[in-house]
C-alpha cells in the first residue's frame, strides 16, 4: 500500500485491540514492535488499564519507552522511570461521584497512583453477580486489584485518583449517572458496555493524552496512528493523522475512524508495520 506519510507514532489500545483473544500479545506483534522502534516509530501502548494491570511483557518490552493509562489520565516514560503526564480528579469531584452513586448497587474499582482498588465489603459473588461482572472483568479483578476495607476514606483522601470504573445493576441507571457526570463539566465517561461506566478527568482521555505526548516530542499529531476497538479510543481516533478500528471494533467507532482493519486475532502491529510503516 503507498502511503506518502510518515508515522512518527504508533498508539494502540490492549484490550480487544493489541492483545488477542486470549489476552496476550503474539510474537508476531512482539516482532513488528521491535521492527517498528528500529525504523525509528514510538509504538505506545494506550488503554484504559492502571499501570499494574498492564502485561509485564509490554512493560518489560525494550521497544516500548511510552505507555499511555486510565484513559490518558497518565502517561509513564519507561527510560526515566517516572510520570510525565498526569490529571488527577480532584477530591470534590471524587465525593460528587460517590455521592451520585450512592442510591445504587454499584460495584466500584479504583485506579489510583498506578494501582487498582476495590471495596472489600461489597466483593461477594452475589453482589458481583447483581452488577453484572462477568468472567472477562471478574478475572481482572481478582487478577490486578487489591481489596481496601474502607474503601469511601480511601478514595477520598487519595490525590492520585485517575479513574473510576463502575459496574451497575441496571444499565438506565448507568446513563441517568452518565449524564449527570457529563453535565457538570469536569469529567468525561465511556460507557462501553450495559451497566459498565468508566469517569475520568476532563483534562484526560486518551486523544488529549496522545496530544501531549507528541508536543513532548515534537512530533505533529498529523503523523499519528491511532488504533482502537472501544468507545473509550474514540478521541484518540479523532485526533490522530490516521485513525484505524479494528474488525472487531464498535460500530460506532468504526464510523469514526479513517479505515477499518484485521481483527484482534490478525496481529495488529504486524498490519500497522506492513500497511503503513514500511
């Protein structure tokens, strides 16, 4: 495929998008991050995961310097150890949140400074079942989040508070919430699946986030490539020079991006290198 553009960066989604359906990522894609990197392209992951739930083979990946968490609410630069990029939500916006969902069975994880949290007292699989946490969701809970007692203290005396994922017992409540939450400003949501609602700050989202990472480096957002699966990649897909959805993706991000690719299955990276890199 001719492609007169040349990518200086590569942001890609995890879940549903770089990591297959068995939830790792294939040598294959392993292979073209690596061939990526020496042609001199950022390839940076960019998900709505914490930073401990991101796989330690992308972390540990020599390729990878950028990875982009809680939706674009940080950004960590593996060479230096360190965050450069972060928007928090603010302590009353924290109370206003949990007081909104308060009337309601909803169950909460947490992603604070690079960690995820949960409420001890409500982690019973009757009440897990009630918010509809299926095996998907259930397994990276109890794979990557730690149960705190008083889990309302805790949030509310946390300033790292990056994101907070709600799971809701019925889905009319999870947009009555969605809305007020929009309405006031200070927050964005995703809302990728019934009862399932993710809140971040407004200075986040994953395409503000990929912004800033590229001013840093002094690269245009033009020579971006964005590749997602899930609502919560829209703005990323928007704001990138190319904006790609996998096979598998929403159809509603489909209509937003410039083309549609192969599937999670298909290494995405692999196709990214083939098709617009090389």
């Amino acid at each position: 495929m001719e492609n007169k553009r040349k990518y200086k960066i590569v942001a890609s989604d995890l879940d549903g998008t770089l990591l297959n359906k068995e939830q790792s990522v294939s040598e294959e894609n392993f292979c073209a991050i690596s061939e990526i990197k020496r042609l001199g392209v950022e390839f940076v992951p960019t998900t709505g995961r914490s930073m401990n739930e991101v796989d330690p083979s992308l972390i540990n990946c020599p390729d990878i310097r950028y990875i982009i968490t809680s939706n674009g609410a940080v950004a960590f630069d593996k060479n230096i150890g360190k965050t450069i990029l972060t928007h928090y939500i603010s302590k009353d916006i924290v109370r206003f949140v949990l007081e909104t969902v308060r009337p309601y069975n909803v169950f909460i994880v947490a992603k604070e400074g690079g960690k995820s949290y949960f409420d001890k007292n409500k982690y019973n699989t009757e009440f897990l079942n009630t918010c509809g946490i299926d095996a998907y969701f259930g397994h990276i809970i109890s794979k990557y989040a730690e149960a705190v007692d008083d889990f309302e203290s805790f949030l509310l005396s946390s300033c790292e508070i990056e994101m907070i994922v709600m799971f809701f017992e019925f889905d009319e409540v999870t947009c009555y919430c969605k809305q007020i939450f929009e309405d006031g400003g200070r927050l964005c949501t995703a809302h990728a699946n019934i009862g399932y609602l993710e809140v971040y700050s407004s200075d986040a989202g994953k395409g503000k986030a990929l912004i800033a990472l590229a001013d840093m480096l002094g690269i245009d957002i033009a020579d971006v490539i964005a590749v997602g699966d899930s609502k919560n990649d829209s703005s990323m897909i928007e704001e990138a020079g190319l904006g790609l959805a996998v096979a598998n993706a929403c159809d509603a991000l489909k209509e937003l991006a410039d083309q549609t690719i192969c599937d999670n299955s298909e290494h995405i990276a692999k196709y990214v290198l083939e098709n617009f890199i090389l």
